[in-house]
C-alpha cells in the first residue's frame, strides 16, 4: 500500500496522522522568509515542522539558506526526515526532536512557524480539522500561549536583523527583530488577529 501524500508548492510529500496535512495557505510563510533572505544565505528555523513541508519549500526557494526544523513530536521528527530524503534535501534541512528553538543551537536570521492557534474550546466550530491531529491544531487557554512563548524566544535566538515570520489565525504575521514587542502587544489581544 502506497503511503498517502500531500502537494505542498512543487513538493509532494508523504502524510501521517500524527501531523497536520500541509496546506497550500502556509506557501506564503514560504515566500514571506525567502523575501527577508533575498538569496544570500541564511539561517533558517522551521518551528513544528510537523510533516517538514515549510521547511523543505525554504530550502529549495532558498538554495543558500541552512535549514534547520524542530517538533515535540517524534513522530513528526521521522516523518520531516523522511520528506526531507524523497525531496533530495537531507544534506540541506537538519531536523531535530525538541520544544520550539531548544534543539537550535545558536542565532537564526530567520524563524518560522504554523504553531497550534485555536483555543481547545472551539474545536466544535471546525469539523474540517476532525481528521487532523488535536495537538497540531488547538490549544489550552485562548489557543496563543505557544506563540507566545515562541515569540519570547525569538528575542533571544534572533540574528540583529533576524525575522520571525507566523502564520495565526489564517494571516501571516512577520516582525524583524526589533519589532517583536509590537508582535508580542498583538498577541495579547487574541480579538486582534481573528479571521
């Protein structure tokens, strides 16, 4: 039996459901960090990888880039590995099982992410993201504490001019470095960034 997969751009890669299926709405992640890189190389972090698709996109928009890709899950770590192979990338996009930036060990000029955004309790209101993972998709709270702790992070691990690039509530939301407080106010206001 053939494993099923999914087109990401011009990616075809193997699916699980233990991961969130790629969706062509995060290609404009992709886009968003190969701008900022503007073909100089780079240091990119793929935060929640899930099925490597943001990152693998990153790595052949960006050939100069290093690509790095980090998920809690290792079924998720197996699997990016995996479309990382099929996709002739392997030497190309490191990835690592860990908690958003921990297994990165140094400044990234950029970090990107599709983290889980929707609050557990409104999970009724999506029937089309039944078959998806619940971890990939919601969580506790008002569903924004990860990218918040992302964002704190960022602070840290960014390069001077470094760029976090989110994807929340179906928007792209970018901040340099010097900009993250101003993310980091939005976010504080889930009503702000709704669909």
């Amino acid at each position: 039996m053939q494993p099923a997969t999914a087109k990401f751009g011009s990616l075809e890669l193997v699916t699980s459901p233990s991961v969130m299926t790629p969706r062509e709405t995060s290609t404009g992640l992709v886009a968003c960090v190969a701008d900022h890189l503007e073909d100089r190389p780079g240091v990119v972090v793929d935060v929640g990888t899930g099925s490597g698709a943001i990152a693998l996109a990153v790595a052949q928009a960006a050939p100069h880039a290093a690509v790095w890709a980090t998920d809690v899950s290792s079924a998720a770590v197996e699997l990016a590995r995996l479309n990382a192979r099929r996709a002739g990338l392997e030497d190309r996009v490191t990835v690592r099982h860990g908690n958003l930036l921990d297994p990165f060990p140094g400044a990234a000029d950029v970090i990107v992410a599709n983290l889980p955004y929707l609050p557990i309790t409104e999970r009724r209101r999506y029937p089309e993201l039944d078959r998806e993972p619940v971890n990939a998709v919601f969580a506790d709270g008002d569903g924004l504490g990860l990218v918040r702790r992302l964002v704190a992070a960022a602070r840290r691990r960014l390069a001077p001019d470094g760029l976090l690039a989110l994807q929340v509530r179906g928007r792209i939301h970018s901040a340099r470095r010097p900009e993250l407080q101003a993310l980091e106010h939005l976010l504080a206001y889930p009503a702000a960034i709704a669909a």
